[in-house]
C-alpha cells in the first residue's frame, strides 16, 4: 500500500508540474501575442445602422445626439477586444465608411482587462492624438484625425457612438495633445490696458491635485450622454497635464453627474456661467458633492462653445466663481470641457506667452490650454 500511495504522490507531483508548465507556455504566449501579434483594426468593418439596435441602444443614441439635433456626423461601431489590436506599441483605426486610416503610435497603456484599461497614443509621428478608454466596459475617448476628429461614447450591448466633427480650416478646433511642453521659465511682461500681467491668474494653489468636478446636465440631456462626456473630458484634462510636463499636479476626478433644472438666462455664455455660479440649488449641489469645479452640459445653442464667469473680471482660480457651461452643440465637447475647466484653474491660454507650462498643454492648434 505504501508503494502505491508514494507512487501516486509521485504521479499527482508530476502532473502539477506538467499543468505548470503547460500554464507558463500559455501565459508566454498570450504575452507575446500582446506584444507581437499580427496587427488588426481596432474597429470591426461592418457598420450597425441605428434600425439594427436594441430599444436600450436606441434610447442612448437618441440621448447622445438629442434627438438628432446634433449636427456632425455620426457613425455605429464594434471596437474589438483592445488586446487583439496592440502590437509593438502600434495599433491601427480606420473608420467605417471613410478612405480614413489611422496609425497610431502607442506612448501610455494602463491595462487591467478588455473591460479596464486607457490607452494613449499619438497618430503616426504627428500632433494628432487617440485617448482610449473602457470603465467596467464603458467605452470612451477621442480619435483625432487631419480632417476629422471624433469622441467615442458607448451604446452598451450595441457597441460604440462616435461622433464625428470636420476640423475648420483655421484648425481652431484641432487637437493637438500629443506632444508636451517642459517647464519653461516665463518672460516677464509689462501689465496690459487693464494693469493684468499675463500670468497673473496661472496660479491653481491652494489645490494641486485630485480636484473635484461635478457635471450637471439639464433635462433635455441624458444622463448616459452626459456621463459619457463627463469621463472624456476628464480623461483629456489628465492626459494632458501628463503631457505638459507636469505629472503628480493638476489632476481631476469625478465628483459626479447630476441633473439640473437651472436654465440659461440669455446667449451670452458667460453671462449664464455667472447665473449658474449664483443659483442657489447649484450650489447646494456642489456642496452636496464636494465639488471643486462645477460644468453644466447643456443644449442651448450658446453663440460659443464653452464659458466661464468673464476672467477679466472675476480673475481664477474663486471658489465663488468655478462655474462653467459647455454648449453640447459645440464640436468636440471633451476638447471644449478640458477648455473651460483649465480657465477655472487660472489658466489664461488665450496666448502661447501666457500663464505657467501647465496652461500651454496642447489641446488646441495656435490656442493652448491646461489639461
């Protein structure tokens, strides 16, 4: 009896062993097949039109153009698994529909699973830049192209939205994140007609890191879209303050999304900014939430994009006053958000001389702001 219990002993050790082994290779494999695999297109060829979703899907897309009333384009995806794609630090995207082909240079990936991960990249050699992002297997991010640029918003079980906007031809709304800027020492300037120094408001201090920002949402927005925007433009803020130079420093997070019944008072974005910065349900709001800065997402059709309180007269960073609106019929709602947000943290960016580095972090072509 004991030379058979020894024997199996020896045999179940053996075969341990073996499934080890057999466990390493497969795991090798997998690895390498991360790292080396044959190249595949991020997006599936076939395209899902909007008679082909679910009734959940439909809902998110109506909420998510609102109704149609957005004006760029838009087009139904399947994003494939991102470890499919990855390969020697390239991965490649070519959008449906379109002679548009995008290879994209991987410089960041924070990988969990093909649920949770942030993969960032630039396009080729070039300014242009891809962000993206899965949350629990919530998609999201941003595709900027020569032409075109697109925000990816998730459809759940239906696969993803992008939205689709053209660069003008100033390219006054072209991306430019990839590229970031070392810390410069400032030149001095002499005061403008009002006695303000360019740098006078690139300050962010008492606060450094981990600031707060909740999104409020009128009710002519979806929650699903307006938490989809909320993490794109959070997403951009950071990346870019990673690429200006300045990790550890300036960071955002979500405080949360939430709907408001505040509405705008006239055109004049700014204008309702200062309203929304008054209203006292917003503000309980804020407090609720702990909130640092607050943006309102709303269809408004506001002359601008984005708005803050006027900077020349309540000069940021004010508690009182971080309070801004981005108009969703704008293009590029993430760009926009990441925009406004940055002049609540005093940085000026109307101009490459002004404010610290951190306030030139290449969201935009020509118009620099924070991330």
């Amino acid at each position: 009896m004991d030379f058979f219990r020894v024997n199996e002993c020896r045999l179940i050790f053996r075969i341990a062993v073996l499934w080890l082994c057999s466990l390493t290779i497969v795991s090798t494999k997998c690895t390498r097949a991360f790292a080396q695999g044959v190249r595949t297109d991020l997006l599936l060829p076939d395209t899902p039109d909007y008679a082909s979703l679910s009734e959940n899907g439909k809902h998110l897309f109506d909420g998510l153009t609102n109704n149609g009333q957005y004006h760029g384009e838009t087009a139904i995806v399947w994003m494939r698994p991102i470890a499919e794609v990855l390969s020697n630090n390239r991965l490649q995207i070519t959008i449906p529909g379109r002679a548009e082909q995008y290879d994209v240079h991987v410089k960041t990936i924070e990988y969990s699973d093909d649920r949770n991960y942030k993969v960032y990249g630039t396009v080729s050699e070039s300014l242009l830049s891809v962000l993206l992002t899965s949350r629990n297997g919530m998609k999201g991010g941003v595709i900027q192209g020569p032409e075109r640029s697109y925000e990816i918003c998730d459809l759940g079980d239906d696969g993803q939205l992008l939205l689709g906007h053209e660069n003008d031809a100033g390219k006054s709304n072209f991306c430019a994140s990839g590229i970031g800027s070392a810390i410069q020492i400032q030149p001095e300037h002499e005061p403008d007609e009002k006695g303000r120094k360019p740098g006078d408001n690139a300050k962010i201090e008492p606060c450094m890191n981990n600031i707060r920002v909740l999104f409020l949402h009128g009710n002519n927005v979806s929650p699903m879209s307006a938490m989809n925007h909320a993490y794109n433009t959070l997403d951009v803020f950071n990346q870019t303050v990673t690429n200006s130079g300045v990790a550890g420093t300036a960071f955002v997070q979500l405080a949360g999304v939430v709907q408001t019944t505040f509405t705008k008072t006239n055109h004049d974005i700014k204008l309702d900014a200062l309203a929304l910065s008054n209203n006292a349900s917003v503000q309980n709001l804020c407090n609720q939430h702990k909130a640092d800065l607050v943006l309102l997402l709303n269809w408004e059709g506001h002359a601008d994009a984005g708005g803050v309180p006027d900077p020349e007269i309540y000069h940021h960073p004010n508690s009182s006053r971080s309070f801004a609106i981005v108009d969703l019929s704008s293009p590029s709602v993430p760009v926009v958000g990441a925009h406004e947000l940055s002049h609540l943290f005093g940085c000026n960016h109307e101009n490459e001389s002004f404010g610290l580095p951190y306030a030139q972090g290449y969201i935009f072509l020509g118009q620099y702001t924070s991330g």
